[in-house]
C-alpha cells in the first residue's frame, strides 16, 4: 500500500473506530461513512488536503482514495461473513426440486460466491446489496414464512397454488434467500457512475430489462435452476407492472427493502409501535411507489403486530 494509501486508511479507520457504528453490519457502516464524507466535504477538505494527510490533492482525489481503503476495509469483514453465510445459512438441497438435477451445494457456493465477489466491485452494487445483506444476515424473513404458514392465507396460498412450490416449508425459506442474495445481481449489467455516489433508489426495473438481463446473466450463472433465477430477476419488477411475479421474488423485495433501515438490538419506548410493524405500516401506505404487493404487506403488517415484532 502506498503512502497516499496508507493516509487515507488511517482516516478511514479512525472513523470506523466510532463506537455508533459498532452494531451495523459491515455494508451500513460503509453507506454510513460515505455519507458523512460527502455531507461534509466543504469541512473535511482542509484537514484531509494538509501536508499529514493528502497534501496538494482536490476532494475527486481525496474521496476516491478514502472510499477505495473503506471499501478494502469492509470486505475484510463482509467477505467471510458472505462465506459463513453461504455455509452455514442456506440450505441448498432445495435446488434439486426445482431442475431435478444433482449438482453438489459446493458447487452452487462456489459460482454464487464468485458473482457476488465481480458485483461487490461496484460502488452503487454495494450499497443495493446491503439491504438484502442485512435481512439474510439477521434471518429476517423465517419467523415472517412461519407465520404465514401457520395462518394459511394469501402468502401461503401464492407460494403454494399459484407459484407450485411442491417443496417444504424449510425449502420454500431457502428459495426466498437465496432470491434475495442474488436480487442485485443485475448491477452487472449498469455503468459505474461517479466515485462517492452510491444513491439509494426506490424505482424498479422495466419487465424488457429483465428479459434482456436473463439472457445475458444466465451465462454467468449457469447452474441456477431457471424458477430461482427468476425469481431473483423479478424481485427488482414493480408488482405493479408484473402480477406474475413470483411470490418468492415479491417476499425477497419486501425484506430486502426493509432490511435497509433495520438496526439490530432497538430498544422500543413503552407504548411505542415495534420497528417492524412501523415499517409495514409505512410501506402500505406507500407500496405503489415501492412496487410491493399490498396484500404481502397486509398479512405481514398483521404478523407483526400480533406478534409485538
């Protein structure tokens, strides 16, 4: 590492060290920090420009060195976490009920790991990856399945009748998580835009971009069953545009958005509504704008309510 390098990761550790941003995972601290940057760059930029830190560098410089050393200090982080999970957080045995084919859960592991890896390259990839990241990361979305399973009414009734998932419970859940880790894979297909800029979008993608999307990602992932891969393509269509999307892609939307705004360990005022209720109750209101099916939304609002979540 050189010395510019080496500056600019004394900096950014420093503000990694900021006990707040302890408890976020690895994707939210790094959205965190580059939002402080670009907040006050007009108050950094004489510090950081000095002769100990960046001297005779203009801020384009100066971001584009701090976000390269923050983005090779989170992936210290998110890279075995990535790993773990892929181990030990999802069962893969699901796919052979979908292709019929047996190919080794390694070899699933190995290609999915390998896209990821290619799609954390990209600045705005990371930040769109850290809500489906998050809601894997903390199994947001089991307790929410049970529940539904349990009532057997419009989300059981999708997953079963309509989408024909002749799979178990456990397996449906699996299916749903791994169409949210691969949800943000048609970043591979968009242009970097400009170092720093990492905004957060709540549009969706037209049906003809997933069209042309399939057609060229099928051939980065090949050995994806066709019904997961899109499942994961469709996750990122409005329901609104699309109301064949698959139930398992439309939950992995959900949770994937809602996860954005998760923090781990809120502790709720007496009185107060749940973080989780909150959220769908806001999402209701506003589930035209997001692309969400607004019955989801209905029985997973009156989950949480029921179960103080």
């Amino acid at each position: 590492m050189d010395n510019d390098l080496l500056r600019a990761a004394s900096f950014v550790n420093r503000l990694l060290a900021n006990p707040a941003l302890a408890q976020l995972p690895p994707l939210q601290r790094e959205e965190q920090i580059i939002q402080f940057l670009n907040a006050n760059a007009q108050a950094l930029y004489p510090t950081l420009s000095s002769p100990q830190f960046l001297p005779g560098k203009n801020w384009a410089t100066i971001l584009t060195l701090l976000t390269r050393v923050l983005t090779i200090e989170t992936d210290k982080l998110l890279l075995p976490q990535l790993h773990e999970l892929l181990d030990a957080g999802i069962d893969f045995t699901f796919m052979s009920f979908l292709h019929q084919l047996r190919i080794p859960s390694e070899k699933y592991k190995e290609e999915i790991f390998t896209c990821l890896q290619r799609l954390l390259q990209k600045g705005a990839a990371r930040t769109a990856f850290s809500g489906p990241f998050t809601a894997l990361s903390a199994n947001l979305t089991d307790r929410y399945i049970d529940e539904s399973f349990e009532l057997r009414h419009y989300i059981h009734f999708e997953l079963t009748k309509v989408q024909k998932l002749k799979m178990s419970k456990k397996d449906i859940k699996n299916m749903v998580k791994v169409s949210m880790l691969l949800k943000t894979i048609i970043f591979l297909l968009t242009v970097e835009g400009t170092t720093g800029s990492r905004e957060k979008s709540a549009a969706m993608v037209g049906v003809r971009f997933i069209d042309k999307a399939y057609s060229i990602l099928k051939a980065q992932l090949k050995l994806l069953p066709d019904a997961l891969f899109k499942s994961a393509l469709n996750s990122n269509v409005s329901f609104q545009e699309n109301k064949n999307i698959e139930a398992t892609g439309r939950i992995a939307s959900i949770f994937s958005f809602r996860a954005q705004s998760y923090k781990p360990g809120v502790q709720v005022d007496r009185g107060a509504n749940t973080p989780d209720r909150s959220w769908f109750n806001i999402a209701r209101r506003n589930f035209k704008f997001y692309g969400f099916d607004i019955k989801m939304l209905d029985e997973f609002y009156k989950i949480a309510a029921e179960n103080g979540w």
